[in-house]
C-alpha cells in the first residue's frame, strides 16, 4: 500500500465558465429587450396575428423566468463546487436552447436582428454546456 502524502487536492470553480455565465446574464438581459422591442415593431407595422403576438411574448417572459434560474443555478453550483445546482442549470440549457431555436426558426414572422442575436445565444449556450460538462467532470473527481 501506497502511503498518502497528506496533499489535499480539491477541484475549483470553472472561472471560464463564471465569466461565461456572467456575460450570458449580462447579453440575455440586452436579448430580452431588443426581443420586446422587436415584438413591438412587429405589432405595429407587420400584420402578425393578435393570439400570435400575444403567445410570442407570454413564451418570451416564460424564457425569462427559465433563463434566470438557469444562470442562478449554473453559477451557484459552479461556485459551491456541488453537482445538484450545476446539474440542474446544465439541465435547464435545454429548454432555454429549445426557446432559442423557437424564436431563432419558429415564430410568425422572423426579423434579420432575431436571426443574429439567437444565434449567437446557441453558441454561448454550446459553449457553457461544454464548459459545465468539464466542470462537473472535475467536481466529481
């Protein structure tokens, strides 16, 4: 048997992923507005459907509450080094993506501005799911 040297190895918070996070929060709150104003625009000068418009922007404050949590949860659990919170912002990257994909292919009418910024919510979202996924990974160890 192989005598422990007394060295306490201890796995830290993700900074990549923090800072991801922290960018995400920062770019989903400009998403979110530039999203409202879109819809307004749309209200107003395309002819979208009254239900339609109003369904669109019901999903949009849903995306929101979802969204929050998930950046709340991913950070906490990337913080506290503890799986459970972490897990379950990894999860909640899912249907955040999925509302993405929604508003990026979806709705009733599609602006150029909606086509750019969900984009770029996708990779972000690709990117912290990678770096949570490596982040757990060095949890567990």
């Amino acid at each position: 048997m192989m005598a422990t040297s007394g060295k306490h190895t201890s796995a830290f918070s993700s900074t990549p992923l923090e800072v991801l996070l922290f960018l995400n929060g920062w770019y989903y709150a400009a998403y979110f507005l530039v999203e409202i104003l879109t819809f307004v625009y749309k209200g107003l000068v395309l002819p979208y459907p009254a239900a339609n418009l109003i369904l669109d922007i019901v999903m949009l404050f849903l995306y929101l509450g979802v969204e929050v949590i998930r950046i709340f949860f991913g950070s906490k659990g990337n913080l506290t080094q503890r799986k459970l919170p972490l897990c379950i912002g990894l999860a909640l990257t899912f249907p955040s993506a999925a509302m993405a994909v929604y508003y990026l292919l979806l709705q009733t009418y599609i602006v150029r501005i909606e086509v750019i910024i969900n984009a770029i919510l996708l990779v972000l979202y690709a990117f912290e799911v990678i770096l949570g996924v490596v982040a757990l990974a060095e949890f567990i160890r």
